[in-house]
C-alpha cells in the first residue's frame, strides 16, 4: 500500500494470464493499479480494484477505460433519488458525489431526520428505536433495517456508461455485470 512503483505487481499478474484481477485497494492504489494495467496493456475478463472505483475522480481520470471496471460499493443511478442527490450534491459543492459511501450517508441522514420527526423530541431511546423498527422514505429508496442492519447496500459495483451501478448482491435495481470488461480505450 502507499507503493509508487505499482508495475512489478501488475506485471506479475498479468503473466500468470488471468481472467480475473481483483485488488483491495485504497484510492492511491486503485488509480495506480488501473493506470499501470492500461499501460501494460493487462485487461482480464473481471478487473475490481478497491475504494476508489466509485469516484467521480476516477471517472474522469479513465473515460471510456472506466466502463466495465468493477469496486466496492456502487448505487442505482436509475431512483430519482440518486438523479436529485448527484444534480443537489453538484450545486452545493460543485462537484458529483462518489457513487456509493455519499448516497448511503445522506440517505443515513434522512433516516435520523424522520425518526426524530416521529418521536417528537431528541429522546436517544426512542429514536433507536424508531431506526430500527421504523421504515423510511430517502434518496436510495425505502430503507427498513433487519437485525439492526441495511441490507441493501451495494458490496460490489460497476462503471456502465456514466455510473457506477451496484452489482452485488441480487436486490431491486441490480444491473447485469458487464464481462468480460471492455478493452482499455
């Protein structure tokens, strides 16, 4: 990690001629393994590098080199929440959001904001416990936690066109994995 020379680890990989790559990366790392694989000329079938992927930083970086590219996280970029969330997000900052910790954060918010709304007051106990029997209403969709978890969030997702789509696991708004990835443009 923190390495400047990531081609000894690309060249290693590519000779063992793989269909799959996969890197649990930080984002230094995930922009360097991409880079050095596109120079190298490596692009096996399935190619996920770690956080970072979901950037808009490595969006613009890549291009078309982004599309099929595979990382943790992703949205569906088809909800109208995301559409409002991403135009909302690129006002106020003057920037896109990432495509997967973003969403799920204010999303998270909203949560908070409607439990407190329907308990009435800052009441800690209440509000835990409208979070976790309650259902709400945000950006990713309706979100209702089981066992004290979301189970909706994206694990895996993907670059197809301008977004990166949640792939993993199965549930509504999964888009098909792109595979083999596109050859680097």
């Amino acid at each position: 990690m923190g390495s400047q020379d990531l081609q000894p680890i690309v060249k290693d990989a590519q000779a063992s001629n793989p269909d799959i790559f996969v890197a649990f990366s930080y984002p230094p790392d995930t922009i360097g393994l991409t880079d050095q694989s596109k120079i190298a000329g490596f692009s096996p079938k399935v190619f996920y590098v770690g956080v970072g992927t979901a950037f808009p930083l490595f969006k613009g970086k890549f291009g078309a080199s982004a599309e099929g590219v595979m990382g943790v996280g992703g949205s569906n970029a088809d909800l109208p929440g995301i559409k409002w969330y991403i135009q909302h997000h690129k006002e106020v900052v003057g920037r896109e959001p990432d495509r997967w910790a973003s969403p799920i954060t204010y999303a998270s918010l909203q949560v908070l904001q409607q439990a407190i709304e329907r308990v009435g007051k800052i009441d800690r106990e209440a509000v835990i416990k409208e979070i976790n029997t309650g259902s709400f209403d945000t950006i990713i969709g309706k979100v209702q936690l089981k066992d004290n978890l979301y189970k909706g969030v994206w694990a895996v997702g993907q670059w197809q066109g301008n977004d990166f789509y949640g792939i993993s696991p199965k549930q509504d708004g999964v888009r098909t994995p792109i595979v083999p990835k596109p050859a680097w443009q």
